[in-house]
C-alpha cells in the first residue's frame, strides 16, 4: 500500500511528501519502479527510507501499524487538544503613525481605549483556556495609547490566575515608550516586537508619521529595551516600495544586531486593500524579492552572523522534524477560535486578529461574540465551528493532494477577501503561490544546495 503526494523538483528527482510530514526524493528512474509497483528494484537504502517514512505501509495493515500511525497523527495535531493559547487584546484603535500599510484601520482622530469593565472580563475568558500556557499579546492601533488599560490587565490576571504560566507581548511602534513603561515591562517580563522595514529610508517611507521620525522611534526604542534586558523583536512588512532594497534589508536587520527577519507579504486588509495598486505586488515579484533575502541571508551565516529568515525556520521545522510550531496560520484547521482568540476594544470578541481587522473594516463576519460570553460559548460559536471546517486542508479540493498540504495551512478570513468564500476555491490564490514557492525553494535547497546551505537551514530548524 503507498501513501504519498508527489511533485517534480527542478532537477532530476520527484519529491514525495504524507500527511504524518514525512518527505523523500526520488530520481525519476525510482518515482518510475515506485509508481509501477517494482519497488524492488529501488535501492535497499531508498526502500528503507520509504517504509520508515509510512510511504509504504503493509497490506493489510497490522494492528500495530495501525497504532503507530494514530500516535504519529496525534502528535502532528497536538495543538488541537489544548484549548486558545494566543489571546490578543486590542487595547485601542488610535495610533499616531499612518503607516501606507496599515490593516489595522487605525485612527489618529477620537481614538477609542478598551474600558477596564471590558478588559477585566477579557482576562477572565482568557483564563477559561484549558492550556497551563498562555500567551497574552497587546495591539492596536498603538497599544501604549492605553498602556494604563495592560497595566489593569496584568494585575487582574496576576490577581485572578491561579496555575497557568503566563507569557506578556506587546507590538508597539515604540515612539510614546518612556522609563515608566520600561521599569513595567522589566518587572512583568514582557517581550516586545517592534515594526522594521529597513533602513531609514524606507522605514520613513511606509510608516509615516507627523510628530516623529518612525525610524529614530524603532532605533532609540530598541536601545531602550535592550539596555533593559527586555527582548526585542522586529517585524518587517513588505510593500512595493521594498521589492528592490534587500541587500538593504538584510544589512540593516544585521547591524541592528538582530538574529531574525520575518520576510512578510502584505496583508490585504485596511489600508493595504485601499491602496494595493500603489503598494501591492504580485506573488511572482514577492518570491523573487524573497529569493533574494533568503540567500543574502544564507551568505551572512557563513560570514558568521547567525540570522535565520523566521518563515523559513517554522517551515523547516516541520519538514525536518514534523514540530508544528506554535504559529497558527500553518495549521490544519487554523489556529483562528481554536488557538488564538481576539479580543478588541469595544467588547467584541473574534477568531483572530485578521478576523478582527475586518470587522474595523465594517465587516464583523468573524466575531463568535462578545467580552460577556464564556469561553465554552465562544468556542461552540457557529462562526468558530465554521472557520475550523473552512480551513481543514485534508479535506479542502484545492489542498487536499497537494505535496505541499502537510506544511501549509490556510486562512478563511483571507479566502474570504478574495473570493468572498470561507474555503479555498482558486488554486494557486496570491497566498497559495507565495507558499508553494517558498517551499520550492526549500526543497530545492535542502537536496540541491551546498552542505554549508543544508547545515544552515538544519541549523534554524532547531531553534
């Protein structure tokens, strides 16, 4: 019995993938004998490679195979019995930036905070999550518009938590951070990710901003942190104005002392739906623009800086070691309702953060509720129970076969958008085709690369 997708590589071989994660290459000689049932004639080598891999299971099966392949399943779909991990507060939809990108739909005129009543009770769903490990993430808009709103809901979790461990994020542009907030962020160990695109000049570019420089904010800022001993992360967002400074990229990520990059396509909502033909791309020049970083990237590990490309690193975690890390736009179902919860100023509660900027965009689509619903509620949501049928890639007609299908996951609220559908009906959409490409160019690297390259890419895999 054979278990497998297929897919031609760029050079002389057949890629094969299952649904546990596993992946082989074959040459096209051995795809020939593999597909023809002479599986014989393959190499001792390359046949225990294929039954180790379960791309050849016994007919019929045993009963220990049986077992094996359950346990092998359960543990490729851990995230499904742990309950929200990921609770995002949207403290505020105010911001003094006006970033060409921005899905947030953020507003500098009559800001709204989120109240305490609305925040306490968010706190309280959150806690409901059966996980002992939760995350608490601040956005916004600019979320220290309303840092005395995270003062409130740290101390009414620490007041109200009773056996969890909880992990504090903030995603801030850095520009209002003065020592108040450091000493804060210090004592209740926060970490914090910041917006970088690049260098000066095309920092300025996409997040612009009135009162301040965007790029003397993220600069003085992380200094800030760091000197703290605060960890400090950057995120960086791709429009069309960056397509032809990755080497700029690169080197700014790197003399900032930064050892990950997130080299991110835009998202289509808010701003960037607005205005996509002023800032938009195609799939094809984001991949050539990705092609680039990466191997930029590459050459500054062997120069001795140890950088990774984080989208890659969580793909090469599970081919390499078939972990699902915990990043819920690749799984199957998602991660919207199920493992991350959003809950926004005004009281109202949705699947994910994408969910919840469509609603600031006048669609609440994705809300399953609000602040004064329990968990158990929220969860059994007919619009949580949809999202997760949505975006079960073993049984969508576009993913269901695709080699690509146990690495990938989708979104429904981006299917949504596009196609005004939940499930994935155009193959090869803006987001397929930016995935499967970066997955080509993973496999590729991994069987046709240099050894410097395959032990740089096993490298971010473990980290």
């Amino acid at each position: 019995m054979k278990n497998f997708f297929f897919h031609k590589l760029f050079g002389n071989g057949h890629l094969l993938t299952n649904d546990f994660g596993n992946s082989v290459l074959l040459s096209d000689e051995e795809y020939r004998l593999f597909i023809s049932d002479e599986v014989e004639m393959i190499s001792k080598d390359t046949q225990e490679k294929l039954q180790k891999g379960y791309f050849l299971l016994p007919t019929p099966l045993s009963a220990d195979c049986i077992e094996i392949l359950q346990e092998t399943t359960r543990k490729t779909k851990w995230y499904l019995f742990q309950g929200p991990v990921l609770h995002i507060f949207n403290i505020t939809n105010g911001c003094n930036y006006q970033c060409v990108y921005c899905q947030a739909s953020a507003t500098s005129r009559h800001p709204m905070i989120m109240p305490t009543e609305t925040a306490k009770k968010a706190v309280h769903i959150a806690l409901q999550s059966p996980s002992g490990r939760l995350t608490f993430e601040f956005q916004g808009g600019e979320p220290l518009l309303g840092f005395r709103t995270i003062k409130e809901i740290v101390q009414e979790t620490k007041r109200e938590n009773q056996d969890k461990t909880i992990t504090f994020n903030i995603v801030s542009n850095l520009s209002l951070l003065n020592n108040d907030m450091v000493g804060f962020f210090q004592e209740n160990h926060f970490s914090i990710a910041t917006s970088l695109d690049g260098d000066a000049l095309l920092q300025r570019r996409n997040r612009q901003c009135k009162t301040s420089d965007s790029w003397a904010d993220a600069r003085e800022g992380i200094k800030k942190l760091r000197d703290a001993g605060i960890p400090v992360t950057a995120i960086q967002t791709t429009t069309k104005y960056s397509l032809t400074q990755a080497k700029e990229i690169i080197n700014c990520y790197s003399s900032l002392g930064f050892i990950s990059i997130f080299i991110r396509p835009l998202t289509r909502l808010g701003k960037a739906s607005a205005d996509w033909a002023g800032i938009g791309y195609t799939a094809e020049e984001f991949l050539l623009f990705y092609r680039q970083c990466f191997f930029l990237i590459l050459e500054k590990n062997k120069e001795g800086f140890p950088i990774k490309e984080t989208y890659a690193s969580i793909l090469l975690g599970k081919i390499f070691h078939t972990s699902v890390a915990n990043y819920m736009e690749l799984r199957s179902p998602c991660g919207a309702g199920i493992g991350q919860i959003t809950y926004n100023y005004d009281g109202t509660v949705s699947t994910c953060d994408e969910g919840r900027m469509l609603a600031e965009m006048g669609n609440p689509l994705f809300q399953m509720g609000t602040v004064d619903n329990t968990l158990n509620e929220l969860m059994r949501s007919a619009t949580c129970r949809s999202v997760c049928a949505a975006s079960i890639l073993e049984s969508a007609p576009e993913c269901f076969d695709c080699v690509y299908q146990p690495y990938c996951g989708n979104c429904p609220i981006m299917n949504y958008v596009t196609s005004q559908e939940l499930f994935p009906s155009k193959p090869n959409s803006f987001r397929c085709k930016i995935t499967k490409g970066i997955l080509d160019l993973l496999f590729n690297c991994i069987y046709y690369g240099s050894a410097d390259y395959i032990s740089i890419l096993h490298a971010w895999s473990e980290e």
